[in-house]
C-alpha cells in the first residue's frame, strides 16, 4: 500500500520547507505513533520522548521519503528504529545512542495532550460503545473509513450516495464522538 | 461552523484540493482549537484502529444488511471482513537486540520485515501484539507456568537449560503459559520469517503462546492433541 493522494500533498509542502504541513502531519500521526510506542516500551515518558525524536528525524529526512509506503509506515519504521536502539543502549553498558539529534534543528511542536494518548480503558470502552450506537448511516461511512481506510470516493460507491454525504456523515461522526467526549470529560485541553 | 470543521475532517482524510489544504493549513496555524479538533481525530483515529476487531462485528453486520438490500455488495463487505480477521503477521527476528546467545535468539522484535506487515500490525489487536512482544522480549522462562509434559509433540525433548524449550535437533519450540485470554477464542497464529508464533487459548481459561520454526502443518496435530488432553 502506497502513499494516499493527502499525504502526498501533505509531504510535497513538508518536502518546500512548510512548517505548518508538518505541524498538521505530527498532530496528525501523533497519537497512532504514541500508542505504538507505548505498546512497545511500557513507559509513557519514553515513548514521549522517542515521539518527539521521531518528528525530528522526520523533518530531517523528509527528503528521502520516496512514497513507497504510507507515510504512517515510514514514520513508524523511524519510530520503532528508535526505540530499538534505545533499548540496544540500555541493554549494553558500552553501547550509544547512534541517533545524536540536534533537537535544535528543528522544533516539533509540543502538544500539551499525553493525556489524549491515554485514554482510561474504561473511557475507551464508553466512547467504543457510543461509536456502536450511532445511527447506521453514520456509523457505516466513518467505519468504513477509519477502519477500513477506504477513500471518500470508494465509500460513495459502496454504498451509493454522493461523496459530499460521505464527507458529512463522516464529519457528523467525528463531531458527535467530539461532543460526547467533551460532555463525558474523557479528554481535556 | 460547522462546514469549517467539516473541511478541517476532509483534510484530515486527505480529501482536499490543493488550495483547500493551504487554506486550511493557514487556519489551523492560527487557531488553537482548530489544532486540538485535529489531533483529537487523530485521537479518535487510533482508538477505533485499536478496538477494530469490535468493529468487525459491525463490518460482518454491515455485510447483512448490504446482503439484503444490494446482493452485489456483499464480495466488497466480506473482503472487507476478511482484511481485518487477518492476522498473519510477518515480523523479523532480530538477533542482535538483546545480545542473545543462540539458543535464545528466538526474540521477537516489532521491527517489522515488510510494508504490508506493518499496515497489518496496526491494524492488528494491540493486546496480542503487547502480549507477544511482552512474552519475547522477556526471556525468562520462570514466567510461564509449566506445560504439561503430554502436550510435547513426539520426538522434542525439553532443553536442561530452559525448561519451556524443546527440541527435536532440527526444530525448536519454546511454550509460554499464563492465565489470560486476550480475547481470544480460537488459534491464532503468526509468521515471523521462517518461524511461526501460535496463540491457543485453552478450556480452562489460560493461554498457551507456543512458538518456533513449527509451520501450521505440524503445530495443527499438536495443537489437536492439547485440546484433547486438555
């Protein structure tokens, strides 16, 4: 599975020096990232902070993304070398850090949101369960788009209506989802 | 409002023109609660890929109810359903992480060998993924519980060195015990290169995790003759 036609765009204006695409791909892929690396070093302050070398290397190498993979698959891959070798250096007394970032270099926007990374399990299951009991309409185009990862235009197909009521249903989703949480006080900021 | 955020959930799913996408990007430059809508569509993004398998169910439904209103439909839903049910995994062992000997190098690394492999890890269910890489990554064999010996496929005998390792000279099969379910009904198994990682949930609510340079051809007659001992 390649690059989608957003993240291509998105990346060509990272790739012009755009740092407001950039900022939009980090809060963007954040969270996914995050969850990986929690998964994978147990520690939420270290997954912090292979998060936040991950963008820098991100930005530094932008240039040699070629679009052979989605950018998620890319930025994953730099994300999961990190951690590896993060894990390398404690496992070895001798062993260093072969990822010397000059964090200067760029700034990635710091989010004051680790807490949207962790949801409480029991939050998690309520707004699962909210998703699940959103009308059949709605619920059949969001799912089919963010589990599925199908396009608006293959939606419109499937389920033969036109892309704008794809676009609104799904946005429809993802507010009603926003609303609940904001109501339910599961996330804040 | 409403249509700025409904533009702001397009560009999220890479749905907008080019100019949209600079108009929106300025936007979001200069409002705050622009971003954090944004990020938490993000937020919202990876919670739904993590719970996809409740999700299936509803795809599975999504099939029924295409089924009757559109017979056409159904081939799309069910390849659909068949995407997210698969959980074959490719993963790449990595020998160097942990600075292992050889008769430990069976480590699993969550560095992923091929694009589609990755796709299909994130797609995957979180706590399996946590539970196997928790399991290889650990190395200590006083974490398992121990296998009954009858469940030791004919001609594998156990390592002195490692009590959950066995093997027959040619093949090796390590067995990691413990009382948890993950949700899991059925076998479940993963390739990683030329080794294979099986997920038996057991009737008395333990998981047996067996894995090994066993392909399913061989681990489906042991797999067999643990549940009719078990």
């Amino acid at each position: 599975m390649g690059i989608s036609k957003g993240d291509e765009m998105l990346i060509a204006e990272i790739k012009a020096g755009n740092e407001m695409a950039f900022e939009a791909m980090v809060l963007k892929y954040r969270p996914k990232l995050m969850s990986v690396l929690i998964g994978y070093t147990k520690s939420k302050d270290l997954a912090e902070e292979l998060c936040q070398k991950t963008f820098i290397r991100v930005w530094q190498k932008i240039n040699t993304f070629k679009g052979e993979s989605s950018l998620f698959t890319w930025v994953y891959r730099i994300g999961i070398n990190l951690a590896k070798n993060e894990f390398a250096s404690s496992f070895s007394k001798n062993s260093k850090m072969t990822d010397q970032l000059n964090q200067d270099q760029h700034d990635v926007p710091e989010y004051r949101s680790p807490e949207t990374e962790l949801i409480a399990a029991e939050s998690e299951n309520k707004i699962i369960q909210f998703i699940q009991n959103l009308d059949a309409d709605t619920k059949t185009a969001f799912t089919l788009r963010e589990i599925d990862g199908r396009t608006y235009d293959e939606i419109a197909k499937i389920i033969d209506c036109p892309i704008g009521t794809v676009r609104s249903r799904i946005f429809r989703a993802r507010k009603l989802i926003l609303e609940f949480i904001n109501q339910e006080n599961i996330i804040n900021g | 409002m409403d249509k700025d955020l409904e533009k702001l959930s397009a560009f999220y799913d890479g749905e907008l023109s080019h100019n949209e996408m600079q108009e929106i990007l300025k936007e979001m430059h200069s409002d705050e609660g622009k971003r954090n809508t944004f990020h938490k569509f993000g937020v919202i993004s990876e919670l739904m890929q993590r719970h996809s398998d409740e999700q299936n169910s509803k795809i599975i439904h999504l099939r029924n109810y295409y089924k009757k209103t559109n017979p056409v439909i159904t081939n799309i839903a069910t390849a659909a359903a068949t995407v997210f049910l698969t959980l074959i995994v490719l993963y790449q062992f990595d020998e160097d992480r942990f600075q292992v000997n050889k008769e430990t190098s069976l480590q699993l690394s969550s560095a992923i060998s091929s694009d589609q492999a990755k796709l299909q890890l994130l797609n995957a269910d979180q706590n399996i993924m946590e539970h196997m890489i928790h399991i290889m990554q650990s190395n200590q064999s006083n974490i398992s519980q121990q296998v009954a010996q009858n469940w030791i496929p004919v001609g594998f005998s156990v390592n002195p060195k490692n009590p959950n390792q066995y093997s027959n000279g040619r093949n090796n099969l390590f067995f990691h015990l413990e009382n948890k379910q993950l949700g899991i009904k059925q076998v479940k198994y993963f390739k990683a290169n030329n080794n294979w990682i099986y997920l038996i949930p057991l009737k008395d609510g333990r998981l047996l995790t067996a894995y090994g340079d066993i392909p399913p051809s061989i681990a489906d007659q042991m797999i067999q003759s643990i549940y009719q001992r078990n």
